[in-house]
C-alpha cells in the first residue's frame, strides 16, 4: 500500500516539491529510452532535474546535451566483473574517463542520451545501478572500503550495506524525500567513512546485554556539509547489526515526514536534527522502532580520513591489502581496465573505491605483492605518493559542474605537486578544494580547505579562492575548520599555500599536526 504524503497539501511547498508531487523522480527510468530514441533535444527542459534520479546530471553546459553520470558502489567494493564494466563504459561513451568521488561512488562525463539504454543495461547486467545515485533519495552508501578484510574492524559489514542498498533501490516509499539523503554504516574503527558528515551514519560500538559483550552500531543523526556544516549528534541508542536496516528505514521515515520541504536551502535532515535534537529525535525513532538499548561504548579510534597506502596484511592469513593513490581520483579508463586486470591477476580479482578517492586492491598473497608492484601502472597510481598528492582530494569544479565558481580537479592537482616539490614535512596536510559552497570535496574536514570564489579583478570577475585551517574528525575533538581573513586570487594559491606550511614548519612544537597547530 502507498504510503501518504503527509506534506501534499502544505501551501508552502518550494517549486521542486510541486514537481516531486506531479510526478516521481524515479518516472524518469519511464522515459528514458524514448528519449534515448528520440534524441536529446526532444527532451523537455522540465524533465531535466528529474534526471538525477536516474545518476543523471546534465554537464556545463547544460544545452550541448552531455551527461554526468555517479554510479552507486555500496562500501566501495566492485568485483572484476563490474570494474570492466565500468572501464569499458569509460572507453567507449565517456572519453576514457572516470572520476572517483568522496562517497566512493564512481563519476563518468560526456555521455549522451543515445547511450544511456545501453549503458544500464551494461551496469544491471553486472548488479551496478546509478540509480538514486542523485537526487532527493538516499545517495550511495558509504561504508568500511576495508569491509571482511580489516583484521580491526568490528565485524564484516558488507552484508549488511548490500541489504539496505538493496532495499532503497527504486523504492518508491522513499524516492521523495525533501533532499538529498547520505547513509554511512561502517564497522572500520578509525572511521574510515567520515561518520559525522551524513544525515545518518552507523558507527561502531559495543554493550554490554545481559552480561554477555555485544558488537553493534551508535546512531548518528544530522550531520552535513554544503554552506551551514553541521557535525552528527550522537542518539542514546545501541543498534544490533539485524536492527540495521529497521533503523535505516526508521530515521529515513523520520526524514520523509518531518523533513522541511519548504526552502531547498533548509530541506536537509541536518536542519531538522538541529532544531529537535538528540533527545526528540530518538523518541520519534523509538515510537517506530519500539524500544531501544540505551548506547554503549564507541569504538572509534583516531581518525585515518579513509587513506589506506601500503600494503598491509588482512584478517586472512597470507593475504594482503594495497592502498595506492589516484591523484585527485582521477583514472582513465584504461587505467581501471589495467587494474581491474591486475587485481585478477595476481588476486581475487576485485577493487575498493575509498572516500579519499584513492583504491584498494586487496586478497594479494604475500608472494605476489613484490610481483604486483613492479606493473607499470604503479609509477603512476603508487603505494607511496609524495605527501601532499597524496593528502589532496578535489570535487569536479567548473570543467563538468554547473554549479561550480572555479576549476578546481586540475588546479588541485597542480597545486599539490608544485607543494611537494617545494615544501618538505614530516607529517601529511590534508588539502581539499572546492568549486562552491555545496562542498562535494569535503574542504570543512580538511587541514587547510579551499573554497572556490569569484572576485572582482581589474577586467571583470575572476576566480578566488577562501582558505580555511584546522579542520579534524578526530573523535575527541572533531571541528570544521575556520575561514582566514581575506581571500587569495586562484594563481596566487600555490605560492599562498607554501607560504603558509613553511610557517607552520618553523613554528610548530615536535610532534605537533597542522590540527593541534
Ligand atoms: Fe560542483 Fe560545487 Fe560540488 Fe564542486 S562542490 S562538484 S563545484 S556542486
């Protein structure tokens, strides 16, 4: 039985919500072969939104009919099979490029409306989906890249990530919400998957239930970036691991009825968290769940911002897992046909996408790893990056983004190896750049941020950029960082930057990071 819409009838509902009501973001999956057919000027302008449902997003600019399109890669874990198809994908309609994002989630650009069919047809035919990749549904879960290998974490939680995924996917009960919705579920103890900055996140936590050590998850609620970030508020409640899903539907529910649906701009959970808090919300949950346990003990530890590089053993005997850097997540197909290769090669055949769009090859047997690492491929995308390639991370910016101010893939990148050829630190510095206040890169949580601005020059506007310092989600002391004063032209970043880190290498006491700084 559908579901009511509790909101239908409010006068106040923004331009998009009377769209949503019209019709369901998920319609689009109706129409797109026709349009496939039909070409992409046949398609009317007020079904473009409607197309991030289906992972969709029309590229900069918007009339000369590309498309971007984010495939979901639950917990970031893709078997041979999938990565080829992904590869190939890239090859033959994306100019040989593919994009991994900060949700481990996988970006192709210049696709064009002809494709699309045959490109779903390619993903279902390996269980890949772009489906609810975008729009106002639950994104692409982030979960524990290190998921039944991690010889720390708290238990495999693979299952458990595949379960929910599986149970949201073109679900129309939950394809309307009020905007777009993150999940985390990660039993990774260093909190690989960033658990305060989704609406939702699992983290791992023990209780003890009847005198007997239980392995479960806290529930975290409310927290998010884009203009006003906000960290998670921490519920008084303990999850089970077969109370996950229930939950996940719970706080879901909670977001669809509740959520504001007024302005887009305070539509996210965040602001319905922070106006409740913690207290209200976990009654609400407990009035659809029924009782809960109150919460336990957080197993958390400091914090490793999902960078994995090196090789290290897993909970399997004689295997191993190698973490290798993607400059600013950025392959070329090719690049990831050759891994996927590789990863059967020498292994099981099967790659981990990392929120620090970086990769993972795991399941390597100890006497294959000296083999592995002299492929050509590793000069490039290599175990041991210099320090500041391999602490950059960047959202797509002006070359794709609509929404975007400045450039910001290539520039980041430039920026990092102009930094490690002139700067030597014995500590990594966390850089991370963004082309607007939406903050797909993630700069609140990063050492030094640089948020993408355009400001007025001598002939006109020009690109600028905001630096903020001292980000952290260490568990103790998580924070966003803070904005300097002033802003700096984008060519002056580098030579800015330089500036910046010697200083702080002349001052800082021994053993001090740029965080403690
Ligand atoms: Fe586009 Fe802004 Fe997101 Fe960058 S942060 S990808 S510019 S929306």
């Amino acid at each position: 039985m559908a579901y009511t819409k509790v909101w239908a009838d409010d006068p106040n509902l923004n331009e998009m919500e009377k769209k949503k009501l019209q019709k369901d973001g998920l319609d689009i999956l109706n129409d797109i072969e026709r349009y496939a057919q039909e070409g992409f000027a046949s398609i009317p302008k007020d079904q473009w939104d409607y197309f991030k449902w289906a992972g969709l997003y029309l590229q900069r600019p918007k009339e000369d009919g590309y498309f971007m399109m984010r495939v979901n890669i639950p917990s970031g874990i893709l078997t041979y099979a999938q990565a080829e198809v992904l590869a190939g994908i890239g090859r033959d309609y994306g100019r040989n490029l593919v994009d991994i994002t900060t949700r481990q989630a996988v970006q192709f650009h210049w696709l064009e409306i002809e494709h699309i069919p045959d490109i779903f047809k390619r993903l279902a035919s390996v269980g890949l989906s772009s489906v609810g990749a975008c729009g106002d549904i639950l994104r692409t879960i982030v979960g524990n890249p290190l998921a039944g290998i991690d010889p720390h974490e708290l238990l495999d939680t693979t299952e458990i990530v595949q379960e929910v995924y599986h149970f949201f996917q073109r679900n129309y009960d939950f394809s309307n919400l009020p905007r777009k919705y993150k999940m985390s579920i990660s039993a990774n103890v260093h909190n690989a998957a960033n658990a305060h900055i989704h609406c939702v996140s699992f983290v791992p936590a023990t209780k003890v239930i009847d005198g007997e050590e239980v392995v479960g998850f806290h529930l975290w609620v409310g927290g998010g970036l884009s203009a006003k970030p906000y960290l998670a508020q921490e519920l008084d409640v303990f999850i089970r691991p077969e109370q996950v899903k229930a939950a996940a539907i719970a706080v879901t529910t909670i977001f669809r009825d509740y959520g504001y649906r007024h302005k887009r701009h305070r539509a996210r959970l965040k602001f319905l968290v922070a106006d409740w808090g913690a207290e209200k919300f976990k009654d609400k949950l407990v009035e659809l769940m029924g009782e809960l346990p109150s919460k336990g003990t957080t197993q958390l530890k400091e914090w490793n911002a999902g960078y994995f590089y090196g090789v290290h053993p897993q909970k399997q005997e004689g295997l191993n897992y190698i973490g290798f850097n993607v400059p600013v997540g950025r392959l070329s197909a090719d690049e990831l046909w050759e891994l996927a290769r590789i990863s059967k090669t020498y292994g099981q055949g099967e790659i981990r996408t990392c929120n620090s769009q970086n990769v993972v090859i795991p399941h390597i047997p100890d006497d294959q790893v000296d083999k592995l690492l002299k492929e050509p491929i590793f000069k490039r995308i290599t175990i041991d990056p210099p320090s500041f390639t391999a602490y950059s991370v960047s959202c797509t910016g002006i070359e794709y983004c609509n929404l975007a101010l400045v450039e910001t893939k290539e520039r980041m990148k430039q920026v990092a190896e102009y930094l490690d050829r002139e700067v030597e630190l014995d500590i990594p510095v966390r850089l991370h750049m963004t082309g607007c206040p939406n903050s797909c890169g993630q700069r609140q949580i990063a050492d030094i941020g640089l948020q993408g601005v355009l400001m007025k020059g001598e002939s006109g506007m020009v690109e600028a950029f905001d630096i903020y310092v001292g980000g952290t989600l260490e568990v103790e002391h998580a924070q966003f960082n803070q904005k300097l004063k002033g802003r700096i032209l984008a060519e002056d970043v580098a030579p800015v930057l330089k500036q910046l880190l010697l200083y702080f290498k002349e001052n800082r006491k021994s053993h001090e990071t740029f965080f403690d700084f």
